[in-house]
C-alpha cells in the first residue's frame, strides 16, 4: 500500500518503511507525527482524494533536524563596476521514517499533526496571547482631581480655562471666597507652586474673585 502525502508545498510517493526528507517540521527527534493531507492511497484499491482522501493519514517518526546540500548563488551585474556576490545556502529539512499508512481512523488516532516549522511562529504565538485590555475612558476620567460639591466655576475668572481649572481643584481651590481671601503669602505660594508666575496678580484673580464671590 502506498499513499501521496502534501507537505512543505511538495508531494511525496510513500510506503510504509521509507526514509524521506521533508521541510522542516516543528517536531522533535523521536517524536511521531501524522500527516493529514493526503492525496491518494493505493494498493489493492485506489483512492483519490478532492483534495484530500477523507480520514486517512501517514504517521511517520522524526529521525533527526537536518540540513540540504549548500546551494551557491553567484550574481554578476553587468555595467555596475563588475559587481558580483556569491552566496550559500543550505535548506532545513527534517528526516522522517514512515511508519503506518491509515486509510481510516486519522481523525481519531490522537497522534500529534505533522505541521511545517513556519506555521508555529513567534507571530502566531503573540496573536494567540490574551491581550490586556486598555483602560477605559470613563475610568481615566475617574481619576482626574474632581471639585467637591458647591464649589464655584472657577473659569470665569479671567484667563482661567479647563487645563488651569484642573489645576487649581487638585491644590484644593475651588470657590471664589478662597481666592479672595488669598494674602500676599498666599499668592507666592501659590505662584510657586502651580508656577503661574505671577499672573494672579497680573490678571486681577482676588479682586474679580471678591465680586464673583457676592453673586
């Protein structure tokens, strides 16, 4: 009985007993490996698949990670100062003995799928990793300094947008009364410490926070 099995983007004749080298596989030496793809099986009934012949496999057991022959790529380019590159290359393959043809049961044989060493990639593993899910919104506004309740829209005093106003709450000022009862202390402090250099006075805050403060 012979099958054709689809691997690495080749097509192989086997029987049970061969030795063949195949692309590299993501299997370890010793390992049994199955392979699902076949093509054909034959022998006292032949079988052709469309693409595959339903529940049938070769399993097969992992001799050793090899490498092919090397493969020299020489490249000389005409009319560019006689620029030539040699190169060598030698294929990842991996040894294989069949050891059983299945023309049924595959599916259920429990036997690791043979799967081509690229189809296992750093890629898919980090794809496959849950991700963490980024914080919502909602939660980041949450934890932005928040005015207490009754305090008083501190934009209105002159040049004081959302940004400043933030700033403000989180140094604890939030009415018009607080401002207005800043003393000069007070203000350098503040000056300091919000590096407002000097547009407290500059603007009129204390005075305009003193009328804003009368409603």
């Amino acid at each position: 009985m012979f099958a054709v099995l689809k691997t690495g983007g080749k097509q192989y004749k086997v029987q049970s007993g061969d030795m063949l080298r195949v692309e590299k596989l993501a299997a370890d030496a010793g390992e049994t490996v199955q392979f699902n793809e076949v093509l054909m099986l034959g022998g006292d009934k032949t079988v052709v698949g469309a693409p595959f012949v339903k529940d049938a496999g070769v399993q097969a057991e992992v001799v050793d990670q090899v490498k092919g022959e090397k493969v020299i790529n020489f490249v000389k380019r005409r009319r560019k100062h006689s620029s030539k590159r040699t190169k060598g290359h030698r294929q990842k393959l991996t040894l294989i003995k069949v050891t059983d043809i299945l023309a049924s049961g595959a599916e259920k044989s429990g036997v690791k799928a043979a799967m081509g060493a690229g189809s296992v990639s750093a890629t898919a593993v980090t794809a496959a990793a849950p991700k963490k899910a980024a914080p919502r919104k909602a939660e980041a506004k949450a934890e932005a300094p928040k005015a207490a309740a009754g305090a008083d829209d501190l934009k209105q005093l002159s040049g004081v947008g959302p940004a400043l106003e933030k700033k403000l709450v989180a140094a604890g000022v939030t009415t018009f009364a607080q401002i207005a009862a800043w003393t000069d202390a007070d203000v350098a402090a503040m000056d300091e410490q919000l590096s407002f250099k000097g547009r407290i006075e500059r603007e009129g805050w204390i005075e305009q926070a003193k009328e804003l403060a009368k409603g």
